[in-house]
C-alpha cells in the first residue's frame, strides 16, 4: 500500500483500503422543518394613508444542506491509483458496487472512472502531471501530499485550472467535517490555499502512522531464545540467528529507501534522528533539509555494513514495494519495517501460507536510548475539483458523507465494510475515488485506549463511541471465531489494534514534524535534478560503491546545485 492510499483513508485501515465513500446533494427548496418558507404579501401605508400596491412575494435565502441529495444525476469524471492487491467480489467493480449504488439511488452522485495507474513508483503523480501540462485533467482529483502534491497543487493553481472552494466549503461543507479539519490546526487549510482562496479540501494527518514499526515473528524468536528486538543492533542480532536456524537473515527493502510505508530503512533514519527528505528544525534554530544534515551519515554507514553482510536483500534496488514483500509471504523473512497497520499488507498473505507465523509490532529506540520518527504535516491528502465543474457542492457534500463514514458515522456503510463477514473486507479496492479523513492526529493513541476501555468494561459497549465499539467488536468476534483464519479481514481489522497499535502506543515515540511543506519557486526548477543526486549518491553509499566519505561531496554540490538558496526561500517563507 503507498502513501496516496493510506493519506486519503480514516486511520481504520477499512476506510484507508476502500478510500471510504462519500455522497453529495444540493439543496431543496424546503426550511429545516421541511416547509416551503416564503413571506406574505404586505400592505404598506405611506404618509398620507394611501394603500401602496402589495408587496412582490420573497423567500428568504435558501439555508444550503450539507447532506441533501441533488435534484438531477451529477456524474463526475476522476482518475485513482489501484493496488495490484485489489480483489472486487465477484461481478462488482470501481463504478459497480453496492456503496455506489447506494449513492446514486440516495444522492443522486455517480462517479466515473477515466483512468487508472498502478499505486506504485508514483505513477498516478506521473500521469497528473502529464495531463495537467496537456490541460486534461478529470473533473475531481484526491492527490496525496507525498511526495509532491503540494507541487502538483501549485501548478493547478497557477494553470487556473480547477475551482475555487472557498464559497462551497464555508455553505456545504458540515459542521462535523469543519470541526474535524480544525484539528489539524491554521496549517491544515493554509496548505491548500493561495491568496486567500481555498482550492483544495485536505484529509488532516494522523501523525502517528508515520511512525516505522518493526515486526518481527514471535514464533522464530522463542525458537532461537531472543527477546523482541528494542534496538538496530537487536535487528542484527535477530537477523543473523534467523538465518542460521531458517536461512531468513535478509531484510526486505525496495528501491524508496525513505518515505515508504514499508520495507523502507526510516527506521534506521530515526534512530539516528536523521529525517531524509523533511524540511526540518535545525540545532540552531532554522530549518534545513533533512537530507544533508549530519545526521544522515550515521545512519548510511549503518546501511553500508548491513548491504555489505548481506542483512539487505542485493536486489532492493530493483524491488518496488509489492516485489519486496514476497520474502515475507513466503517465510523468507522474519524482521521487516512497515506501519503499525500491516495487519493489512503485507501480513496476510504471510498468515495464509503459514498460520503459525506469530507477528509482533514494536518501535526500536534510537542510539542515544530515545524513539525518534519522522513526522507528517497537517495535510495527508487533499481533494481538488476541476475549474468549470458544473456542481462543486456536490462534490462538497460527498466529502462530508466520507467523514461520516471515516468516523463509522453510517451504520450501513459499516455493515458493508465492517461487520464481521462484510464481502468488502478482503476487496483492497477504493470503493470511491474521493474522500477525507478528518481526526485528531493523535487518533491512534486515543483510539487504542478507548478500546482497551470497551475491552476491559470500563466504557460499556452501548456507551462506546461508533469506532471505538466497532473495533472492539471486531476484536471480539475474532477471539470467539472457531477457526481464526477463516476470514483474513476479520483477522486483519482485529490485529490492527490489537497488535499493531499495541506495538506503536507501548513506547513513547519523539516525533520531528515537517518545519516547512510545498514548494517553492526554485524547487519547481531545480528539485528534480537535485533529487536525482540524492538517490545516486545514497544508493551508491549503501551497495559499497562509494564511501561513506563521498556524502560530505555530495552535501556541498547539493548546496551549489540551489539547495543553499532553497534553503534560504524556504527559512524566509517560514519567517513570514
């Protein structure tokens, strides 16, 4: 699963597979209580007693609904990315399945599906950019802000090409998804607007899920006698006893050595408090670019010893992410790096070939003793509609019914997607093409222990809100399920608590967030090619082509090739 998929999802892994569904309407011509307001005609006296003719009829203005259907069919154009895991139940697909069709009978919205990529080595940014150089783009777009959306957002702007939301979220945007977004603080709308102009809707980050968890199987460790690893160096340790006991000492790894949900090296990034590419606080203050700090080379050094002892897998230059999680369902690796919510991908596939396959989550401590990780911004993932689009409350209202959906707000959808049994579990498919997630980013935290209470009885079930209760309730339908592995989306929305949130919460983590996200008028000229030396020169280091030395040269030509005056942009805008 990439970035674009998790960013635009609720932190229930459900909604972040199925990029939960959403619905638009437009308002009637009825008050709140359903009546047709309107006011009586008058008769006006003027100053000598005459009668003046009776006043034109007027209504008030229309109070806009947020949750109305529309009075005609709205389709709208878009364009998503697919997992090569998508498995729609049979006879259903993108703009043919029973949450679509729910949406169009109730709110009159009907989606359709231009094109789509594969979720991989950034195809859907590739395929934006192109169109929109050609002018071409759908009518809605959800674009996750890694790893350059905010770029892509820009160039939007300046291409005039899609709408202005300010006046369509102030009327139709709901209360509750107003509310929501607030949490992400001023940064969360501020990233998606221009000169006082909103053109985006964003889904507000849940900063935790940026935190790279380590699974390791329990089952191997008893069986070699090591406890659950805590640092890098018990990652080596537990490395090299799994291959001399099962021949599986290698580490899965793939060509996005950063930034990737899984089989990246961020961990090892973060026990050295090192954040490639994140702008971020400085020792003396301002803010750099993470890449060329000095703690960068710490954690290239390690990665050279572990390449160089055959603890990475020689081939990672060459892996994408789902070529990279095969050592995994095969039983070829028992330690990789993924997200505390890889219940979903790449576990099950591990868990159906092997069902004595015991994964355990937890955050290793940096070298100085602490848990360091990287961070998200306030933005994950926005929306934008195309200039011109005929009903862009439409697509307001759609957004609002995803925030419901994301919170487990709509009981229907939540039979669909949730409930023990639910066709949609196993799917891996985004069910619609837009959506926003809106909660506290601490939602992991929060949720976990809000659980743990409805577990234990110190929150009745009936007094639970709707997510904690329909995770706590998935949690129990698995433990009183005969046969554990029957329905791998039960076992999968259970353990993502369970295990892996329990894994994430268990240690204090000190988070870097962004100092600074977007883009800046050098970075759109010269990013790429700066971005190009880095990845050469990172992957040259680490496969033993160059030494370590050779990050020290690369640090100067970054700076002379702009990186010192994009430095300087971006301290001055962060100033402002």
């Amino acid at each position: 699963m990439n970035n674009k998929v998790k960013a635009a999802a609720s932190i229930s892994l459900i909604a972040a597979l199925m990029l939960t569904s959403a619905a638009c309407g437009n308002s009637n011509n009825t008050s709140e209580n359903g009546n047709t307001a309107a006011t009586n005609n008058a008769a006006a006296t003027n100053e000598t007693g005459t009668n003046n003719a009776a006043a034109e009829n007027t209504a008030p203005a229309e109070k806009p609904d947020p949750f109305a259907k529309m009075d005609e069919l709205v389709e709208f154009t878009t364009g998503i990315s697919i997992s090569a895991e998508a498995k729609p139940p049979a006879g259903e697909s993108f703009e043919n399945n029973d949450v679509q069709k729910w949406f169009e009978e109730n709110l009159n919205v009907k989606p359709k599906m231009a094109w789509s990529t594969s979720d991989q080595n950034f195809a859907f940014e590739q395929k934006v950019s192109l169109l929109i150089a050609a002018n071409n783009i759908p009518d809605v777009l959800s674009i996750s802000v890694d790893p350059n959306g905010l770029s892509i957002l820009k160039k939007l702007i300046k291409a005039d090409m899609i709408e202005d939301l300010s006046k369509v979220y102030e009327d139709y945007a709901s209360p509750f998804l107003k509310e929501s977004i607030a949490l992400g603080g001023p940064d969360a709308l501020n990233a998606v607007s221009s000169d006082g102009k909103l053109y985006a809707i964003p889904s507000i980050a849940d900063v935790e899920t940026a935190i790279p968890v380590i699974w390791t199987r329990k089952d191997w460790l008893d069986q070699v006698g090591l406890p659950e690893p805590k640092t890098l160096d018990d990652v080596e340790t537990a490395l090299k006893a799994f291959k001399d006991k099962f021949g599986a000492g290698v580490l899965p790894a793939q060509q996005n050595i950063y930034g990737a949900d899984t089989n990246s090296f961020d961990f090892v990034f973060g026990a050295y408090n090192s954040y490639p590419g994140q702008w971020v606080k400085t020792a003396d203050g301002s803010v750099g670019y993470g890449s060329v700090q000095p703690e960068m080379k710490g954690a290239l050094e390690r990665l050279a010893k572990w390449y160089k002892e055959g603890m990475i897998a020689p081939d990672f230059i060459m892996n994408d992410s789902n070529k990279s999680v095969e050592m995994i369902a095969k039983g070829k690796a028992g330690v990789f790096q993924g997200a505390w919510w890889s219940t979903w991908y790449p576990l099950p596939d591990s868990i159906k070939n092997d069902h004595n396959a015991n994964w355990q989550a937890t955050v290793l401590q940096g070298v100085d003793g602490v848990a360091h990780a990287k961070g998200y911004g306030a933005v994950r993932s926005f929306v934008v509609v195309k200039k011109g689009f005929s009903h862009p409350e439409a697509i307001m209202k759609m957004l609002n019914y995803a925030q419901e959906a994301n919170t487990k707000h709509l009981d229907w959808y939540n039979k669909l997607t949730i409930d023990e049994g639910a066709k949609y579990l196993n799917a891996k498919m985004p069910l619609l093409p837009v959506g926003v997630s809106a909660k506290d980013p601490h939602e992991i935290t929060v949720r976990y222990k809000a659980i743990q209470d409805v577990l234990n009885g110190t929150t009745p079930m009936d007094k639970a809100d709707p997510e904690s209760k329909a995770q706590a309730t998935a949690i129990q339908n698995y433990e009183k399920a005969t046969d554990k592995f029957a329905d791998m989306g039960l076992w999968s929305l259970a353990n993502q608590f369970a295990v892996g949130a329990a894994g994430l919460v268990k240690n204090p983590v000190q988070q870097t967030l962004p100092a600074f996200i977007g883009s800046t008028d050098l970075m759109q000229k010269k990013k790429a090619s700066m971005d190009d030396l880095e990845k050469k020169t990172f992957l040259e280091i680490i496969t033993g082509k160059k030494s370590i030395d050779e990050f020290d040269s690369f640090v100067k030509l970054w700076n002379d090739m702009g990186g010192k005056d994009i430095t300087a942009e971006v301290n001055d805008i962060v100033g402002k």
